[in-house]
C-alpha cells in the first residue's frame, strides 16, 4: 500500500471531520490539580452531584444475572415509563442515553445531502450526529437572549428540509422554548425533534402533545434528574410508527441490564429522586443570584441545572483553567455566538461555596 495505507479508504467525508468535546474525567487531572482526586468539584457536565437513588446501588449490588443479555424488545422498561410520562408504551423507545437516539432518529430521516435546522447555539450532538450521516446543517441563530427565532426558522426551510432540533431548555443557555413556539414549528409538518434532557428541572414538557401529532419527536434523560449519567439510559417519546422504525434500526441490546435495573429501581424512588431536584432548583437560583453580584459576569436565567455566564471583563478560557487548577471544572466556550462564555452545573450548596470562593480570587481572570 502507497504511505497513506488504508487511510485511503476511509470515507472522504469524514476524514476532517471535528469530533465532540466531552467534559474532563477527573481522574485525568491527578497530575495538574492541586487538590486531591475524591476533591474535585465538577461542574462541567451538568450531573447530579447527589448521586442516584440508594436503591439502585442496592440493586446492582445484589442482581444475580449480568450473565444474561437484556430483553432487546425493552418491554419492561417501556411499561415503566408509561407509567411515569403518562403515554402508552407502544409511543416509548429506550437507548444509550438520548445522544444514541438523537443518532438514530437523525439516521432515520437524513441522508447525503439532506437539510436540518438546527437552532444555534445549542448542544453539539445535533451538529456531530448530522454530520456523520453527511447530512446539512442548516443553523439559525437564536436571539440575544438565546430564545428560538420561529419565523427565521420557517424561512429556512426549503424541499431539502428533513428536520428541526430543538433542545428544550438549550443546552448551554437553560433558555426554554414556549409550547406555542413549538406548536408553530409542529405546523410545518416537519419532523420536530424536542431534546427535554432538563425536563424535570424545568417542569414543562410537550410530552403529551406526541399522540396528537405524527411529526412530534420528544426526548428525554435519566442522566441529570434520577443521577444515571454513567449508565447511560435516555428515552423517546415518538409516534408509534416511528418508535416501531428505531426499535428495528436500533442496535440488538442497546441498553445494558444494569441500567435497566437502575431504571427500575429509580421509577420506584420518586419521591426522593424528585425532592433532590427541587434541592437543586432552589441551588440554582442560589447560584445566579451569587453569580450576579460578580459585576465582570452576566448570568442569564436557567430552565436546566446549570447556569450561563458571559465574561464581561476577562478571559473564560483563562478563568477556567484557574479554577481548574484549585479542583473546580466548569465549562468554557469560546466559538461563534458563544463568546467567552461560562457554564456552570448546579452542584450542592457546599459547592456553590467553594466556586463563588474562587471565582471572587481569579477576578476576572
């Protein structure tokens, strides 16, 4: 073979092709913190800090059959979750987390060529999944205040247009997006992917809409509210049709059985995994009211578990890594619409310390 090898082969769409940045594990910052590894404070991944359920811990540790494959039909998870959205089991699909079903419904309806309107800024997957199926990403920008632009939405649709991603709250900004917003998007007839990965922190949700409408594509999580994130368990909520389309083109055993049990175990604690978002909802505003009287930050208020902040006076980049140098992660952005930009995760209030601690030390960095 010639000196690129098989190099070559690889498909030519893809061999520049910009990956996802994923948060910082911390114990790849043994080296570089000058704090111990069990004293990291991460708040760069909009976890739950409180953890899950005592329940499933409890579980996993006494499950007797990790030997045997999961149900692939995901029958038992799907009567669950009917149980806790309110919509039958035949609407309900269950994957790796939602990232794998924002793939696989992105998978489902582009192909080379086709559009997508994605409504930026907004999370990476969206860009990242459609890129991979060499899909266009057709961007919109949101306003100042990070809110949809619905009619600049519609005038971007074209016969390409094959669908429309929202995340609701946005993920970075926490901005929701109103259900008339999303009702006017639905009467394109255009498949309307809504990401509600933050639902249980912001209390509205289009969920019950799906029956009603054959475009309406609603996902959601167990990583931030029920404290799954490592398990790696989200859910659809599509018309039956489509949700009969994924199960098919869905991976055999998507899903592991540990984090069926955990799922499980988590539906029948939801009183204690509920009280625990409230804790954070009120640390949320905790932290935006401290964040505000930082005069070189702007928060902007948040829907999610997590709070936005342009840097007024200084470098985002420089000020993240100061504080990661004392032990604390939080994220950075500094690309188009995001610039020099904060997001912070909602952590317990002895977290919400410590930062505000460091933050008034690094200044404006």
């Amino acid at each position: 073979m010639s000196e690129e090898g098989i190099t070559k082969l690889i498909r030519s769409d893809l061999a520049a092709f910009g990956g996802y940045v994923p948060s910082k594990a911390p114990e790849i910052l043994s080296d570089k913190v000058k704090v111990p590894i069990n004293g990291i404070t991460k708040l760069d991944a909009n976890e739950n800090l409180y953890g899950c359920s005592p329940k499933v811990n409890e579980a996993l540790g006494s499950y007797p059959y990790f030997n045997i494959y999961p149900d692939a039909s995901q029958t038992e998870l799907r009567q669950l979750l009917q149980g806790y959205t309110g919509v039958g089991s035949e609407h309900i699909i269950v994957g790796s987390g939602s990232d794998q079903l924002i793939d696989l419904l992105i998978r489902l309806f582009v192909g080379p060529g086709d559009e997508v309107i994605n409504c930026v800024p907004t999370s990476d997957i969206f860009r990242f999944s459609t890129m991979l199926c060499n899909g266009k990403l057709v961007e919109v920008p949101r306003d100042e205040d990070y809110r949809v632009n619905v009619s600049a939405v519609k005038k971007a649709i074209t016969k390409k247009t094959k669908m429309i991603l929202l995340a609701n709250p946005n993920n970075p900004t926490g901005t929701p997006t109103p259900k008339q917003d999303i009702l006017e998007l639905i009467d394109t007839g255009l498949p309307v992917l809504a990401d509600e990965a933050y639902v249980e922190f912001s209390g509205e949700t289009v969920t019950p809409l799906v029956p009603k409408y054959d475009n309406l594509l609603v996902l959601r999580t167990f990583s931030k509210w029920a404290g799954l994130a490592g398990l790696r368990v989200g859910y659809g909520i599509l018309p039956p049709q489509i949700a009969g389309f994924l199960l098919r083109i869905k991976l055999p055993y998507n899903v592991n059985i540990a984090a069926q049990v955990a799922v499980r175990e988590s539906l029948k604690d939801i009183d204690y995994l509920l009280g625990k978002v409230k804790v954070i909802v009120v640390e949320r505003e905790r932290l935006f009211n401290e964040l505000s009287k930082l005069e070189w930050l702007k928060p902007f208020p948040s829907q999610a578990n997590f709070i936005f902040c342009h840097v007024l006076n200084g470098k985002a980049a420089k000020i993240q890594q100061e504080l990661e140098s004392r032990g604390i992660l939080i994220r950075h952005f500094d690309i188009p619409l995001l610039q020099n930009s904060l997001r912070i995760s909602v952590g317990r209030p002895d977290h919400t310390d410590a930062l505000i601690k460091a933050l008034k030390e690094v200044g404006g960095g």
